[in-house]
C-alpha cells in the first residue's frame, strides 16, 4: 500500500520545488549582484517559506485532528461493547 495519495504527492512536490526554486534564486542573486540580495527575491524565498509552512502544516494539523477524531470514536465504541458485555453475562 502506498504511503502517500497522489493529492499528498502533488502538494510535497509543489512545495519542495518551490522552496528549491527560492533557494536558488537567492544564491543567483548573490553571485550575480556583487554580494547582495534583491528585496525582491527575498519576498519571494519568503512567499515560499509561508507556502511551504502551509503545505506541511495544514497537512499535518489535519492528519492530528483526525486521529484524535478516530481515536475518541474507537474509545467509545470500546467502552460501549464492555457496557454490553457487562450487562449479558
């Protein structure tokens, strides 16, 4: 079984290739103008930062919530089937 969905995959590679291309533009930019970095570039590397924050995260809070969601529900079912247990015998 595979780890990841496709949906999963889409969003880890858009985020991963868009931290890399904001890595690279300001290692371009660097070498290119004397030692210095564009205001601009440094908005966009941290554009990609926020994106890639949100990616994970988001994606990660999600995950959390419906484990505890799962979590809670097989608690009760549990405590419910001892509940019934208890009572037959």
């Amino acid at each position: 079984m595979d780890r990841f969905s496709v949906k999963e995959k889409i969003q880890y590679s858009t985020a991963i290739g868009t931290l890399l291309s904001g890595i690279v533009m300001c290692f371009l930019s660097f070498f290119m103008h004397k030692h210095t970095i564009d205001s601009t570039v440094l908005m966009y590397f941290g554009q990609t930062l926020i994106f890639c924050a949100g990616i994970f995260g988001v994606n990660l809070f999600i995950k959390t919530k419906i484990m505890e969601v799962e979590s809670r529900i097989n608690n009760k079912i549990d405590k419910r089937i001892k509940d019934i247990e208890k009572t037959e015998t």
